[in-house]
C-alpha cells in the first residue's frame, strides 16, 4: 500500500462511475492526467496544468473526474480552484514522464483539504481485471477493501491507495469496505469487472456530510 501526499487540497466525494479513456490523437511530448473532485463542500471546481485549464476541467462538479486527458509533460503545477474564482484551494507541483498516466484526487473537506497524487499503471492484463481503492474520506478511520469477499488490502488510512490487485472478471461482482468505527459496511451495487479492464475504487464524503457528500464509493474505469 503506497501512502500520498497531503496538500491543501480539494474535496472529492461521492465519484460517480466513468470511463477515462485517453484521446486517440496523443501529441507528441504529453502525459495523461485524470482529476477528480472529491472535496466535501465543493460543488465545482477548476482543475488547471501549468495554469491553463485542463480538458474536462472546468466547473468539475462533485464526484467527478475529467477522464485521462493530455497535459505537457515534465514538472507541472497542478492547481484546484472553487469554480469561479481564480485564487487556487490545493496544487501541487509534480513531474509526468511522456506516455504515462497519472491521477490527482481532491479529497478531505474544503476547510481542510488535500491532493492524493497517483501514477497510474494501466497496463491490461489478459483474463483479470485489476483494481485498487484510494481513501479520499476525511473522516479519519482505517478501512479493508474486498472485492467478492477477496481482502485487497487492509489498514487502508485516509489518503492511501492500494496498489492495483489481479481479480477474476466477474458479471456481478461484490466490492466492499469495512471501517473502524462501524458494524455497516459500504457496498457497492453489484458491478461488471472485465478482463484487461482497470479499475479504481473511490472512498469518499464524510458521515457528517448529509445528502450532499454521504459516505460512500464510486467505481471509476481507468481504460
């Protein structure tokens, strides 16, 4: 289990399930870069690359990501701002090597945000799927990630992403977490996994964040 950065970040709950796929004119000298608005008590933001707005950035609205889009390569300031104003709530400065995929996850409250910054291998493994889980819930507990009862990984903190694990294709498969702090569950509606397909589970909103950014998981198709 890889543990990221904290940065002044932004909130990303409530991810709905999505495809990010890359465009299929890649220039030349580009990285792929997926950002997702997971911060409590933001509606929207604007997500921008070396302060131009990013594709699919402007006004990400809460649970959502902009898919895999190309950004310029090499040390890049990725900055989140409340959509609107101009002053940033997170950034962070990173390096992306050409061709490769990474992903920038706001999570926390806005009052106390932060960016999990991920390089993302989307790499397809022939007849499994593979599927990790990122903690963007500030509520502050300790989580075991399953996939059909199978544990992923455990003591899963808050800003942490698992590594990706190999898992049988399924029709309907069962992904669930536990938590300290409670008997229930979070489940997700019974899901298809694809062989050769990748797959990151989204952990976000808060018990206290009402119907707006509920506790709960997402299920984001990385290719």
């Amino acid at each position: 289990m890889k543990t990221f950065l904290n940065i002044a970040g932004a909130s990303l709950i409530a991810l709905t399930l999505s495809c990010c796929k890359k465009s299929n004119d890649t220039p030349s000298n580009t990285a792929s870069l997926m950002v997702v608005n997971g911060t409590v008590g933001v509606a929207g933001i604007d997500a921008t690359v070396g302060g131009a707005v990013m594709g699919n950035g402007n006004n990400l609205t809460y649970g959502r990501n902009t898919g895999y889009q190309n950004v310029a390569s090499g040390s890049q300031t990725i900055a989140m701002s409340i959509d609107g104003l101009t002053t940033s709530f997170a950034s962070s400065t990173e390096s992306m090597a050409v061709g490769s995929h990474y992903s920038a996850f706001a999570g926390g409250f806005v009052s106390s945000p932060f960016v999990v910054f991920t390089t993302d291998d989307v790499t397809p493994v022939s007849g499994e799927a593979k599927v990790r889980f990122v903690n963007l819930s500030p509520d502050g507990f300790s989580a075991k990630c399953y996939v059909n009862y199978a544990l992923i990984d455990s003591n899963v903190n808050v800003t942490d992403v698992t590594s990706f694990a190999q898992v049988p294709p399924s029709s309907s498969a069962n992904i669930g977490v536990t938590y300290t702090g409670s008997t229930s569950p979070l489940q997700l509606d019974p899901v298809t996994l694809v062989g050769g397909k990748v797959y990151t589970v989204v952990i976000s909103g808060s018990s206290s964040g009402g119907s707006s950014y509920p506790l709960t998981m997402s299920l984001i198709n990385n290719n």
